[in-house]
C-alpha cells in the first residue's frame, strides 16, 4: 500500500498544521451533528461566514475535507456568491461592519450614486466596508441599504453612518400575522379540506384551469396544467418554491411573506399534496433577512402544531445575487 503523504499536507510545517487543525476543529465545531450531506454546503458556508464575517482560504479547505468534497467545489460554489467573502492567505478579510446600498434603477433614481460616494468617504474602511448591491427589494422606499442585517428605508449618509457606528446591525422583524391569528381567521381549513378528500387533486386542478392561474417566472405557464403534468411523473417528486428572484418590482415576494406567510405557507402544502412531493425546498434570498427570520419561526410553529412533518418544509438561504 502506498502510504504517500498528500503535499501540501508535508509541506506544512508544525505551526501550518496547527493552523490547519484549529480550522477543521472550527469546521467541526460549528457544523455540530448537522449532516454532512453536498447539497447543504451553501448552509455549511453560511455558518463560517456568519460567524467569522469571511471564508479563509484554510476554513474553505476544512470544510471540503469535512463534507468530503474537493476544495474546487467549495471554491467554486463559496466565490460565486455575493454573500460570501473569500479571503485568500495573505488578504485582509473585510471590515466588521457592512453597509450594501441599493444601485438598481429605483434606487439609483432615488440618489444611490450619490449616497455611496459620500458614505463611502465619511466612513474608515477599517470599521465600515460600503458595497454596492442589486435590488433590496425596498424599491418603494427607495433608496434602500442594509447595515448588517437591518434593512434600512429611505438611507441617508447620517442614518446610516450613525447605525454603523452604534451598531444596530440586527435584523428588524416586521409585525406579521402568525400561525394563530392565521388559523382564527379561516387558515388552514383548506388544507384540511385537501388532506380530508373533501377537495381531490382533480378538483382543484380544474379549479385552478378555469381560474386562468398562471406562474409569475416568465413563460406565464397554466398553473393547473404544472400540476397535471408533474402528477403524471413517477416519484419522487420535490416541490422548489424560488423566492429568490431579485429584479425590482420582485419586491412583492418581500412585502407579502413579511406580512402574511402562511398564506403562502398553506398554497405550498396543499400543492405538495396536490402533486404528492415529498418535501418542499423553500429558497429564500438571503438580501431579505427578516422574511428568513419569519419563515425559520413559522416553519417551526407549523412543525409544533403538527400541520407540517418535520423537516418537511425546508428553508434554504440564498447568498446574494
Ligand atoms: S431598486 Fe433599490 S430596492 Fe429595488
């Protein structure tokens, strides 16, 4: 048997692999019993970079070797991301504090270009790192920002420089209506209608032909007809909701899930039984940190009061256009 040694691993020395072994036992730390399964290392990524603000190159590298992938997937996978800032050996990793200010056509209207130029000069970079972002879905209170994980309306130098500095950086949760007050007012009696037999697949698909339903990703397909069709596939079958779509004027996505979620929460169990999937993926975008806040806790709530399986519906986090 060949007991080769792979080379970079000889060629370290003892303080490299000392390095190397703090890294895998931060890896290992963090990830805890999660699985190490290849389709959650978007979220394996998150977790480093939420709580080191970037991906080392030596944190990339445990983790491959953790999840037993090559460490180009992971490059490849953590350097596509807007969210997730690589940091080569050798680079200084980004500032603690990070402003995006929004630079899509609404808010730029609004005075984006502006609004960068002067907080990026009226900050030290060595606090505060201003980036440029797509849409933030805010496009009605334009312009819009994000300081850490608190969306800001109607930015402004001072505002923003202001929360840096006294770092309110924490997500914002709106007023929503919960599970409770969802079922008070009528929720979920249509799933239970559905799940009773009350209501058959067939019926509803007619229902949704002759109400004209259509998709809102481009090609306008009838919804009714989706449901037929994936119906006529052998399973399994997995149910993906995309709530990552980010042009302006997507914003909708943002308004109604902060809002009202279980309303798409219920239109997503009863169409995972209408078709017979297995589990719904709910891909959300990370640019909308209080709709994940929202749907991590009513996604549990529906869990507690045994309306969804666990892990039936599971949450997954985008990482920036
Ligand atoms: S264009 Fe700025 S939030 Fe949509």
């Amino acid at each position: 048997m060949n007991a080769e040694v792979p080379r970079r691993r000889r060629d370290r020395g003892p303080k490299g692999r000392a390095v190397e072994d703090k890294a895998l036992a931060d890896v290992r730390e963090l990830l805890g019993s999660r699985p190490r399964r290849r389709d959650l290392l978007i979220e394996h990524l998150h977790l480093i970079q939420d709580r080191f603000g970037h991906l080392s190159a030596r944190h990339m590298r445990a983790l491959a070797e953790e999840m037993r992938l090559s460490q180009a997937e992971v490059y490849e996978v953590a350097s596509f991301y807007d969210h997730f800032d690589v940091v080569h050996e050798g680079q200084t990793p980004p500032a603690p504090i990070t402003i995006r200010v929004c630079e899509s056509i609404a808010c730029m209207l609004a005075g984006s270009e502006q609004l960068i130029e002067a907080l990026t000069a009226s900050v030290d970079p060595a606090d505060v790192r201003v980036v440029r972002a797509p849409c933030v879905g805010r496009c009605a209170t334009a312009p819009a920002a994000r300081v850490g994980d608190r969306e800001v309306d109607h930015a402004t130098v001072e505002g923003l420089r202001h929360m840096a500095l006294e770092g309110m950086t924490e997500v914002v949760v709106p007023d929503y209506i919960g599970l409770e007050t969802y079922q008070v007012r009528g929720g979920y009696r249509t799933l239970a209608r559905v799940r009773s037999g009350e209501l058959t697949p067939e019926a509803m698909i007619e229902t949704l032909q002759n109400g004209g339903l259509r998709g809102l990703g481009g090609a306008g397909f009838p919804t009714g007809r989706k449901w037929s069709i994936v119906r006529g596939f052998a399973g399994p079958r997995l149910m993906t909701i995309n709530g990552d779509e980010g042009e302006p004027g997507t914003f909708k996505d943002r308004w109604f899930l902060e809002r009202d979620p279980h309303r798409a929460l219920e239109g997503a169990l009863i169409a995972a039984h209408a078709v017979e999937a297995e589990r719904i993926y709910f891909y959300m975008r990370d640019e909308y940190p209080a709709v994940l806040h929202i749907l991590r806790a009513e996604i549990a709530a529906l869990e507690a009061a045994g309306i969804a399986p666990p892990g039936f519906i599971e949450l997954r986090r985008g990482a920036g256009a």
